[in-house]
C-alpha cells in the first residue's frame, strides 16, 4: 500500500485503465461461454467449454492474472477514491455543476458493489466448481462435470435472479463510465473521437449487460 500511495494521480489512473480494459475482456469472454447454455437444453456445449477453461493450462496462468488484475484495479481504486476525498473535503454545494455524467460520480459505490456480487458469485459457482462436487454428466462428446447444472438450480430462486439481475445493471454503469474514463486516462482523447468513444463504449456496456442480464432471465421464465 505503501508504495502504492508513492505512485503520482495519473500513474495510478493509467494502471488502474489498464486492469480494468483486461477485466472487460475477461467479460466477453465469460460471457460468450455463459450464453452457450442457453443454446442447448442439454448443457452440452456449456460444460464442454468449462471444462476446456478448467483444465487448459494456459487458461490456468490466466486465472491468476485475473486475479492480480482484480487486486491491482480495486487498490487503485479504493487509493485513488480516498485521495480524492482528501484533496477535496467539503462537498460541492451546487447541484450539477460538474459536467461528468450521472454515474461517474459512483464509480466507487458501484464498484464496491460489483465486488460484494463477485464474493457471493464465487461463493455461488467458483468454490463449488473447485472444491465441491459437482455430479458428471455424459455426452457423445465425452463426460464432463456438470457446472451448467449449478447454473440452472441458481437461478430457479427469483431472489438469486433480481440479485443477479440489479447487480449487472450495476457493472453496466461502471463499465460505461470506465470504458470512456480508461481513454481519457491514456491519453487516447480528441475532441473530434470522444464523442465516438463514449458511443463505442455505451454500446459495448449495453451489449454486456443485456448479455448477462438474459441468463438468469431466459433461465428463470423458461
Ligand atoms: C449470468 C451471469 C453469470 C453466470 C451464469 C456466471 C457463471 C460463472 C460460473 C459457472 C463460474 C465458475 C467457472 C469455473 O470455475 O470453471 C464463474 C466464475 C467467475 N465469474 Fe461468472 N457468471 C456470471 C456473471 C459474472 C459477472 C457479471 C462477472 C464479473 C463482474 C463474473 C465474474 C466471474 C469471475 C471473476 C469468475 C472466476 C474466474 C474463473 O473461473 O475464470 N461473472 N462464473
């Protein structure tokens, strides 16, 4: 942490930009192997995808660097957050003075809340998936641990899928912000692209949370 502290306000931006464009494209990936389940009512190609993520080794080096780039863009962001804080006690008085949008003035609170989703998500399916047993199912294609079943049981509970449903919501606004935020911080910005910057990245938060957001959905009302 202390080191961390060391590190000037935008150096801190440019790692925390960094993490957080990888952690985007760890959700696209996440996300296209979700949605295989509900493409076939018998889990096949779901579980075939997860059990080629659990057991690829590269996959596996992955997981850590996932992990590191989780820490990294939470300590940044908690650091960052409380230094703003300092640097500007008193609140402003005047009400939309600032010309960020809307969401961008939360990004901690729905950060802090994408992490709670995280611990119980992993608690949900990462624990159970390494630790417990999961039944093994079999196809033409081979026997596979049946992770797609853990998936359907959840989100039978309405209470699990609003829980899902409000905290993908959630991530979307963090992740429209962050995308156009993460430019800004790189430098990458001009007034003639921002616009296009800002559009790409709405677009691309809508695609991903509508994405998420259809799973305990489509799994629920089916
Ligand atoms: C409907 C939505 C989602 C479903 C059905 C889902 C399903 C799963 C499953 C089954 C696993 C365990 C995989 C394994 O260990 O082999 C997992 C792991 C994980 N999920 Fe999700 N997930 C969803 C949304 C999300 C979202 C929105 C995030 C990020 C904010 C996320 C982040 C993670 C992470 C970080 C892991 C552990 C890393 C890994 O196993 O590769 N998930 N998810």
């Amino acid at each position: 942490m202390g080191k961390t502290l060391q590190y000037s306000s935008i150096t801190k931006k440019i790692i925390m930009s960094l993490a957080g464009l990888f952690l985007t494209s760890f959700l696209v990936v996440h996300l296209i192997i979700n949605l295989l389940i509900l493409f076939d009512d018998s889990r096949e190609l779901f579980n075939q995808a997860a059990h080629f993520m659990a057991t690829n080794p590269l996959i596996q080096i992955f997981q850590w660097v996932l992990f590191a780039g989780f820490i990294i863009h939470i300590i940044f962001g908690v650091v960052l957050q409380i230094q703003n804080w300092l640097a500007r006690p008193v609140r402003y008085e005047k009400k939309g003075s600032s010309e960020q949008s809307y969401f961008s003035k939360f990004m901690i609170h729905t950060g802090a809340i994408v992490l709670i989703f995280l611990v119980i998500h992993f608690v949900n399916f990462f624990v159970k998936a390494k630790f417990g047993h999961i039944e093994s199912i079999s196809y033409a294609s081979g026997t596979y641990e049946d992770l797609g079943w853990l998936i359907v049981e959840l989100f039978k509970d309405g209470a699990y899928v609003v829980f899902y449903v409000v905290a993908i919501l959630l991530l979307g606004f963090h992740l429209d912000h962050g995308f156009q935020s993460a430019f800004q911080s790189l430098g990458l910005q001009h007034s003639r692209y921002t616009p296009f910057i800002k559009l790409a990245g709405t677009l691309f938060s809508a695609l991903i949370t509508l994405g998420f957001i259809a799973i305990p959905l489509v799994i629920y009302f089916s």
